[in-house]
C-alpha cells in the first residue's frame, strides 16, 4: 500500500501506512519518522509514531502545508529504496504471570467478561486453540514483541509478537472496560500486548505483572533518571516468566537502586527475519545471554 496522506487543519499531517497492523507497515513508519526527524526539516514541532501510521505536527508560519507534503513525500521514496534494517535494543522483561493482584481485579470485573467463569489467561488459552494456561503463557513468553508505539497513557507500550502471521495470539478486549487495573499489568486486546505504566481503568484481558517500572515522572528509578519514559518505538521485548520470590526481590532490588535491566544493543533486519523466523529470534534471544 502507498502511504495516505491527510492534512489534520495546518499544524499536522497524517500518514497511514496500512490499513492493518503488520511489520512491514511498523517498519514503513518508523523507518520514515526516523527519515523525518533526521532531516531537521524546518517548523517541524513534533513527529508521533503509531502502529501503522504517523503524525506530524508543524508551524505553518514557517513551512507550508503542501510543502511539508512534499518533504515527506520524497522520503517516502527514499526509504522505498533502503533496506528494512533499524539499529535498536532487546530487553528482557520479567513478568509473574498468574500473580495475586491482577487476578483479585480481573475477579471483581467478571460481569464484563465474555467468560465471567473463567480467569484471563483461562479464557486466553481457550480462544486461540492452546490446551491450557501453561501453554499459552509459553506461547507468549516464548516469542519476543516489537514495541510498535509508546503512548495512549504515558509511557505505555503497545507490542507486536515477532511471529507468522497464523501464530500470532489474538485475545479480544474485555466486553466493557474495569474501572481498575494494577501499575505494571500485562494486558493483551486484538493482537497487542501492553504494559499497563500507571494505575488506572482499561480494558485488555490481564495475565500477570511485571516488578519493573516503565515509568516514573519523577525520575527516581535508577535506570529512568534521563528520561522517565523507558521505551522506544522499535524495541524488542523479551518477556520472561518468574515466581514469586523473584518477583519480591527484583521489588526489593528497584527499591535499593540495585535494579537494572537487561538491554543489549542488535540489529534487526526484517528480511533476515522472515527468511527463519524463529532461528532469527534466537539468535537475538541469545545477545541475552551473551551469544
């Protein structure tokens, strides 16, 4: 699909890549945002990445709405032309799946649930065909997640799973959205997972909780001092399972300064990637473990 592009009244200009989420549009985006911010195009105030689509928001006393078009219609055919490749990070996240709080809350919204009998993860594992929770958590712990944007509430990222399209989990929202969800939920709705940054109502099924803050206005966590907002469009997460007294401990850790993540620097090239799949990821799960 050729990017549309539409005017949002003089300050901005939208651009959909596709019409439906995939790589290859996530790629188009950020690939072009990137393009944009680079060129230091004069009166541009703000470019805003989204999952299939981007947004740019100019001065029109300094550059001209058709000519703003025109800018980022000739990256547009700058980037047809350059390899799918971005220079980005992977990051192991911890996650307690089937932990205490989010199943207290998901056990208060049930009359908004299509299954008020079953728990998230019960009826998770149901819907896409896997034989129970352990399975379906392996299903989605074992493939690692583009972070195809960051915002919606501040700091939250919205990810993609790095899989053929048939494998990919698929888990529609609650039927009406909770009032309440914990800080730091795993949350899934249609084909994305979540990280829930702050308290607050939502509606994505929970399957558990990670110890590790993604945000933080005040900047006190060791590792968001610089900027309180952890990720980036086009990192990749690893979400790793652990039991309680890791969970407790990396609470602990957070709380001393002692925590840091684990983040290693790759390079994804997304025709390498479809070439074997799963070999690919591997071999980026390994730059975990020092591979």
């Amino acid at each position: 699909m050729k990017n549309r592009y539409s005017f949002g009244g003089d300050e901005h200009l939208f651009v959909e890549c596709d019409e439906s989420m995939s790589l290859e549009a996530f790629f188009n985006s950020l690939s072009m945002t990137n393009a944009i911010r680079d060129a230091a195009i004069a009166g541009v105030a703000e470019i805003c990445p989204a999952n299939a689509s981007f947004q740019i928001k100019f001065d029109p006393d300094r550059i001209k709405p058709d000519d703003m078009l025109r800018e980022v219609q000739a990256i547009e055919e700058a980037a047809a032309r350059t390899d799918p490749v971005i220079h980005t990070r992977i990051i192991e996240i911890p996650v307690f799946y089937r932990d205490p709080w989010t199943h207290e809350t998901l056990m208060r919204f049930r009359e908004r649930h299509q299954d008020p009998a079953a728990t998230d993860l019960e009826y998770a594992a149901r819907v896409n065909g896997l034989a129970g929770v352990d399975e379906f958590v392996a299903a989605h712990s074992g493939a690692p997640w583009f972070v195809s944007m960051v915002g919606f509430v501040a700091g939250l990222p919205f990810m993609y799973q790095m899989v053929d399209r048939p494998r990919q989990l698929q888990v529609p929202k609650y039927l009406r959205p909770r009032t309440d969800t914990p800080k730091h939920t795993i949350g899934h709705g249609g084909c994305f997972s979540c990280i829930y940054s702050v308290r607050g109502a939502g509606g994505y099924q929970m399957f558990g909780i990670t110890p590790m803050p993604i945000f933080d206005p005040e900047q006190k966590t060791s590792y968001l001092r610089d900027f309180m907002v952890f990720f980036r469009p086009g990192d990749i997460v690893k979400f790793k399972p652990i039991g309680r007294d890791d969970y407790d401990r990396t609470l602990d850790d957070v709380a001393a300064g002692r925590f840091e993540p684990l983040i290693r620097e790759v390079t994804f090239d997304l025709n390498e990637f479809h070439k074997d799949t799963d070999g690919y990821n591997a071999r980026l799960e390994g730059t975990l473990n020092g591979r």
